[in-house]
C-alpha cells in the first residue's frame, strides 16, 4: 500500500494523475453550482411572471 501512495506523490505521473483527477473533482463542484445557480434564476423569473399576470397560454404544438 506504501508504493502505492509513493507513486502517486512521488513520481511525475502520480502528480499528473493527482491533478487530474482534482481537476475533474472541481469541475463537477463548479457545474453543480453554476447548473443549481441557473435553475434558481429561472424558476425565480417565471415566478415573477406569473405574479406580475404575464401568464400565457400553453401553445398547442398540435398535439392533443
């Protein structure tokens, strides 16, 4: 197990793969945050539309 983590810290592909891997954990956080961020605002400006009475109606896209 020692060579393991040895090699991850230790070598330069270990460091490369660290980093990586960091990386990919940071994007996920950041999409997260930014996608949850969006949807708010969205849903926070539909709201006030709706209570502002600028409600449409549904189109019907020729479906029953």
């Amino acid at each position: 197990m020692g060579s393991a983590w040895q090699g991850l810290f230790g070598t330069d592909y270990g460091l490369f793969s660290l980093i990586g891997i960091l990386f990919m954990l940071g994007m996920g956080v950041f999409f997260i945050w930014f996608f949850t961020r969006k949807i708010q605002q969205s849903s926070d400006e539909h709201a006030r539309e709706l209570r502002a009475g600028g409600a449409k109606p549904p189109v019907n896209n020729g479906h029953a």
